[in-house]
C-alpha cells in the first residue's frame, strides 16, 4: 500500500510566549488519500543510481538515489561479504547434495530459497534528495536553521507536518507555544529525504535542546522492516552528529490502517527493532501509539482522519499529552 502526500508550503518557529519568530502561512489542508514519495528499493551498498521512478513531480527533476548513511550496529542488518557468500552457499550445496535423507527431494526443490542472496541497496539509508526536500520548503528550513534560536526540533513526515495545519495550530500552542519550536517535517517524506536534508542545511546553524522524531510510515511501501529500521537508525545517528548535545525523543512510528492489514505487523516489527536504539542517555524512545486506539485496536473516535494514517486535532492533543512531559523533561 503506497500512500501520497502532499509536500505543504509553510513552515513556524515560535519563540518563548511571544508571536512567531518566523512563520508562514501553516500548510492547507490536503487530499483525503495521501501517498508515500518513496524511491522503489535497489539495496544498501550498491551503486548509487537514478531512481527508477518518473521525474518532473511538481516541476522536479527526478530523484537519484544518493550514497549510503552509516547505521548503528544495533539495527543492522547483517550483509554477508561475496566470500562469504560463496563459502557459506557451497557448504549448503554440500549438505544437500550429501542428504540421504527422505527430505533430500524436498531439500534439493527448495535449494534456491535457502541460497544467500547478494544483499541489495537499502534506499532507506542513503542521503537522498526527495523531491519533498527539493525548492521553497527545503530553503525555507536552511534559512531558518541560520537564524538558530530553536529549542526544539520536530522531525517527520506529514503526521508531524500537519501539527501546524489551521485545525490542529491551536493543540500545537497548547503543548509547545512556549517553546522556540521548529518543525522541519514535510508530508510525503521518508527517511532518506530528512537524512538529505539533515546533511544539506537543515542540521546547520542551530543547536536545540530537544528533538522529537517520527519518521518511516511512508517507507512502508517500498522498503522491508529491517530496512526501514536502517533508515530511522541513520537519522539518528546523523541528529546526533549535527547536535551532540541534544536529547532525542525517537517516537515509535505510529500505527496506520485497520487491524488485521499486514502493515500494522511490518511497523510493529520496525518499532521492535529501533527501540534497540534507546540508550537513556541522548536518545530515549517512546511508543504511544496505543493511546490513539480502542481495545479492538480501531482508531479511537474522532482522533484519526478516515484515511485512518492522519491524525485529526483530538489526536494531536493525545499526542501532546502523552509527550509534553518527557520532552519537559529533556530539555532541562
């Protein structure tokens, strides 16, 4: 299920109880059927290469697929070396050719499935210019992040682009109106479009005490769990290059869907995997998702959009609620 968003113009600093320090209009409200801006998967460690998809979205060249980011050790995925590779499928070939066993036809059938495969491209990780980074929006957070005064940084893709929306603006007064707060999330981005970002203007200029981070949903169409685990892990590993200092809030990546639709499982799994990255020290992960649904696992009325993905404003104030006081917390 691909999903696709709109990159929204517009974007709010806000200094301590005083009007904005910069601002734009907040971004209007969108489509009901948002999708992901996701480049389709080559593999992690390849070359990079022009993406496959068409170009020219909204006057845009196409997306390149840019090089690949560092991962911490906890969230990779292990890639065997072609030597390792080579030893470890001829000793399988071995072992079933020497099977005497009544499973030797069965063993022998499925042999292509058991072989390791070269290990591909994760796109997830890469610094790659989206086309959600790419024109006004990307500059307009460079130059914000030159004027620096920010405490806080959000980070993410349209769940956290749409704090600012006119429906949603006052619950985003309420829980950080007292706060040099910057959201440099954009709808419609992935992992590898903030970490292009991050690398490229928007990780300059400033130093916040706190960053809250939520990405990856739109990752879940063209990406694997693991991969998309990668992906989240990078960016917090280059947040922590561009703000040693800061604590980061690295939310789990938010249910979506129905129960019973196959990508709740996937974001379970990628949500399993990046708490991996949680060390108490700067970076601290956080799951809520649960309080946006009933017992049956349904979005709670009223606090999700129908597209049952975006939160509505009764879902922001959950949101603020369930993290105003950690992130108080961190950025003593």
């Amino acid at each position: 299920m691909k999903l696709r968003h709109l990159a929204l113009p517009g974007i709010l600093v806000l200094g301590l109880a005083t009007p904005a320090v910069l601002a734009q209009a907040p971004a209007p409200s969108p489509s009901p059927a948002p999708g992901a801006q996701g480049v389709p998967p080559a593999g992690r460690g390849a070359t990079p290469a022009p993406a496959p998809a068409p170009g020219g979205r909204g006057g845009f060249p196409p997306v390149q697929i840019g090089p690949s980011a560092p991962v911490p050790e906890v969230v990779a995925i292990p890639r065997p070396t072609p030597a390792e590779l080579e030893q470890t499928n001829s000793a399988l070939k071995r072992l079933i050719d020497g099977d005497k066993s009544p499973a030797q036809p069965l063993l022998k059938k499925f042999e292509p499935l058991m072989l390791l495969q070269p290990p591909r491209l994760n796109t997830a990780a890469t610094f790659t210019q989206t086309q959600q980074r790419m024109g006004p929006r990307h500059e307009g957070f460079v130059a914000t992040a030159q004027q620096g005064n920010i405490d806080l940084l959000l980070h993410g893709d349209s769940i956290t682009d749409w704090w600012l929306q006119e429906a949603n603006k006052p619950v985003f007064d309420k829980y950080f109106g007292n706060i040099r707060t910057a959201n440099f999330a954009v709808a419609g981005d992935t992992t590898q479009g903030v970490l292009w970002g991050l690398r490229n203007g928007e990780g300059q200029g400033f130093q916040p005490k706190a960053v809250m981070l939520m990405i990856g949903t739109n990752n879940s169409g063209p990406n694997t769990a693991p991969e998309i685990a990668e992906g989240i892990g990078a960016v917090v590993l280059e947040l922590r290059r561009n703000f040693p200092a800061a604590k980061i809030l690295l939310l789990a990546v938010f249910p979506r869907s129905v129960p019973g639709d196959p990508v709740r499982d996937k974001i379970a799994e990628v949500n399993r995997l990046i708490s991996r990255l949680d060390d108490q020290q700067r970076v601290f992960y956080l799951d809520i998702g649960s309080k946006f649904l009933d017992e049956k696992g349904v979005f709670l009325p009223d606090s999700f959009r129908p597209d049952n993905l975006h939160p509505q404003a009764k879902g922001y104030d959950i949101w603020g609620q369930a993290v105003s006081a950690k992130l108080a917390e961190l950025m003593r």
